[in-house]
C-alpha cells in the first residue's frame, strides 16, 4: 500500500492575473480553491493514475474539513488527525507575469496529536511505501522525519523523501528507497551549481554514498537522471512543451516514478513514468492524467 504524508497541509487560493502590480488594487480573470501540500499533490497524481494511496496528516478548522471534501471529491483516500484548535493554512498562489505564492503558518501541532499520527503510522506493514514531503513546521522540530523513520524501522518500509537541506541529509542513514532533489537543491546541498546531467549524476552519487538508495534529480528543461540502487545510471531529456504551471510538477514526478516503479519493477520506465507526469502537469493548469501522461511517456 502507498502512504503520503503531509504535515501542513493547506488550501490554496488559486488566482490568474492578466498582470500583477505591487501596492496596486488588482482583479483576478479566474480562481480557484484546491487542497494542497506535496505529499497531498502526490497522492492526486496517483489516483489519476489508476493508484490508490493513502494520504496522511493534520488538518483542523473549516479549512481542514474543506481540505478532506475537496480530496474525498477527487477520491483521493485520507486519513488525516483533526486538530481541535486552529485551522489549516489558506495559501495564496498568484499566477501573472510571473508565479507568486504566500504560504501561511499553519496551526501548532502538540505532542499529544502526534502520538495519534504515529498510532496510525503503526498500521503500515511490510513492503508499504511511505512518501515523506515537503517543509517541517517548528512546533514539531527538524528531526520529525527521521523520528518517524526510526519508530518504523522495525518494519520493511519503502520510505520516498522529497525535502530540502539538512531535512533530506538527515533521513539518509535509514536508506530511502527514493529521493528527489532538482538540481538547484542537489547543488545548495554542496556548495556547487549543477547545471548538466553528468554534474547531477556526479553529486546524486555522493548522496547514495550516504545511504539514499535510488536518487532522481530533475533538471527543468535538462531532462531528469537517476542513479538506482544498482549503481546504474539512467537519463532522460525533457520532453517539448510549453510550462504552464510549474507548481506541483516535482510531486508529479514523484508519484509518476512510483507508479512505474509499482507497475513493472524497471528503473527506466519508472524514470520515464516520472518524467512523464511530471511534464504533463507543468504542461497544464491542473494535474498529470494517465491519458496527459501517457502522450508525452510514448515520445520519450
């Protein structure tokens, strides 16, 4: 079975602007409400994919309530911990000349409601994946990751890790089955700027000596890389197209290797798989389908 988790999930407030001007009254052409939060976006990719997962987290509020409703909508299966106090975050994404985002706090999260996550992390067995995504917030402090890590470590869990920094080097000694760095965060995480596949792959080599077991770093326009477990390396370029959206293609491209990878156990075709929804959201105002996907996946 697949589980995502998304610590602070949010719902964003999707709004199109002809053009935005700072310290000016502006007036949207179009709007909308959708759930986000990456392990939430992953969770969506793979149920358009014909996968069903499991999506995890805390939600409180009306915004919490609103959140399940717009993913139960979808189908998307979930089972969130309720908090009593706060409400979950509302995030502003303005698409315009450019892409801006606002992203909120979100509600503190106390000790006793992560005990009840962890009770429902309890329920995972052996050969489930679990995709740990996205930022940390302070209340529950850096290491929260690696602490759910280290309570599963009894079990044979397939843990994917999409997180930036000191937050992704620190989940390393459990071995991941997955990381997925961009080059912009493979190079912050050396001192380095990678700007070709050969560089990626160099510095994807260096984090599988730490312990990550199959890396995946997309490259933009440059195509993506994977250094699997077996030491091979696999690359593809990125297919044509105009980017549209670029929010979420990075989780679309995780839940696109997860599906190939769950499909047919081959590292190229769940490379290819990623690259494919990756670009079919980039491409789009909404989500990879299996049909989007499907269109790039056979020009590859």
């Amino acid at each position: 079975m697949i589980w995502t988790l998304t610590v602070n999930p949010s719902l964003d407030y999707n709004l199109q602007l002809k053009e935005f001007k700072e310290g000016m009254v502006n007036r949207s052409q179009k709007e909308s409400i959708t759930a986000g939060g990456k392990g939430i976006n992953v969770s969506i990719v793979l149920n358009n994919l014909g996968m069903k997962s499991t999506a995890l987290g805390f939600t409180g509020g009306w915004t919490g309530v609103k959140i399940e409703s717009l993913l139960s909508k979808q189908g998307v299966d979930t089972d969130f911990v309720y908090l009593p106090k706060g409400d979950s975050r509302i995030n502003v994404k303005i698409k315009s000349q450019n892409e801006t985002e606002i992203n909120a706090i979100g509600p503190v999260i106390d000790e006793a409601h992560v005990e009840f996550l962890f009770m429902k992390l309890n329920s995972l067995c052996d050969g489930d994946i679990l995709v740990l995504a996205g930022s940390i917030p302070s209340c529950l402090g850096s290491d929260f990751y690696t602490r759910i890590m280290t309570f599963l470590s009894d079990k044979k869990i397939d843990f994917v890790v999409d997180a930036t920094g000191n937050l992704l080097l620190e989940t390393l000694q459990y071995r991941p089955f997955l990381i997925k760095p961009n080059n912009h965060e493979l190079g912050e995480l050396f001192g380095v700027k990678v700007e070709t596949q050969d560089q990626a792959l160099e510095y994807a080599r260096k984090l599988a000596e730490k312990g990550a077991r199959n890396v995946l770093v997309s490259l933009a326009g440059d195509g993506a890389v994977l250094l699997s477990e077996d030491g091979k390396e696999y690359r593809c370029n990125a297919p044509k197209g105009t980017v549209v959206n670029s929010v979420g293609a990075g989780d679309s491209m995780v839940a696109g290797f997860i599906a190939g990878w769950t499909q047919m156990r081959e590292y190229e075709h769940a490379l290819k798989m990623g690259i494919s929804c990756g670009s079919a959201s980039a491409f789009s105002d909404g989500f990879a389908t299996l049909d989007s996907a499907m269109a790039i996946y056979r020009n590859l």
